[in-house]
C-alpha cells in the first residue's frame, strides 16, 4: 500500500483522475491502516516492528525537513520552477484555477511530509538500522523516480528536467542526497 502512496502525485499528474479523488481513495484511508497497523503491532507485543516503523517515521520527517531546505534553496536559486509543496496542495483541493490559500499550502505540506514519513517506513523496514550510504543511495534512487515521473512532465521541464536546465537535476537529486543521508542516519 505504501508504494500505491507515492505514485498518487504521478498517476494525477499522468491523468489517472484527479489527484483529489486519488487522495480520498487512497492517500486517506492508506494513513488509518498504517496508524491502525502501528497501534495493533504495538499492543500486540511486536515491540522491535513498533520500534523499527516509528523510527523509519520519525527520520523521515526529519529527512524531510533536510530536503526541503536544500530544495527551498534550489528554487530561491532559480533551479526549481515552483514550489513543489503548494503545487500539490492545490491539486489536492481542487484549486489550481484558483492558487493557493491556508489550506491548500497546509494540504500540499502535510502530502508532502507524509510520503517523506511513509519513505522513511519504507527504508526501515526494507533495511533494518542499515548504513548512512544506503540511505543516500535510498534518496537518490527516489529522486531519480520522481525525474521520470510523470511530475516533471506536468511541470513542462522533461524528463530529468532537461529542458529546465542544469538546476533542475541538481536539485532534486542534491536534495534527495540530503533526504537519503539524513534517515540512513536517522534509523542507522
């Protein structure tokens, strides 16, 4: 269900439906099973896989907020067409004609975070405490799926973003490094 999360943004974007209808479908009722499954392996004396997924969560948060800094600077540098975060947030409530308020930016960051999260469950549970390069080879490898996606397309950048410019690789993939390194370390 986890991997289903993350192309969400990728299928709206390559037309599926609407990234809105995909969150009501999938993203929400995907986030009560994994709290549902967190509560359930807690109380039932799964201590090590409470401990693992809690971690692979928290360092993705954390991760996260490593990205997005290196990502905020990319943009402010001229290397990112749009705020990413805003974008999706948008989508997610059906305002793209309208731009974003309160709570489409709250939507598109809380999107945002929670497959930062949902990564870092991911990594952890795939990798166990792992090694700090695993992790950076973790992020790169994402970043890599999102320069294929559908979402640069969307964007009007190409794939990798070539038609960008150099930026616009450098970024996402500097910024993934950031993720990767940070929740390899986190869980390690």
């Amino acid at each position: 269900m986890q991997r289903e999360l993350h192309q969400l943004f990728p299928a709206a974007q390559a037309s599926y439906a609407k990234f809105s209808t995909l969150a009501v479908t999938f993203l929400i009722p995907s986030i009560v099973v994994v709290c549902l499954v967190f509560l359930i392996t807690g109380f039932c004396c799964h201590r090590d896989l409470t401990k693992q997924t809690l971690s692979g969560l928290t360092g993705g948060l954390i991760a996260t907020v490593g990205l997005e800094v290196v990502r905020h600077i990319g943009f402010l540098l001229g290397g990112m067409p749009g705020e990413m975060p805003k974008l999706m947030g948008v989508l997610l409530v059906d305002r793209f004609a309208l731009g974003p308020n309160v709570v489409s930016n709250l939507a598109g960051w809380g999107y945002h975070f929670w497959n930062g999260a949902a990564f870092g469950i991911i990594y952890s549970l795939l990798f166990g405490k792992g090694k700090v390069w695993l992790g950076m080879l973790y992020g790169v490898l994402i970043g890599i799926g999102l320069m294929v996606s559908p979402v640069v397309n969307s964007l009007g950048v190409g794939y990798f973003g070539v038609d960008f410019g150099w930026g616009f690789p450098a970024t996402v993939t500097l910024a993934h490094i950031a993720f990767g390194t940070i929740l390899g370390f986190f869980v390690a």
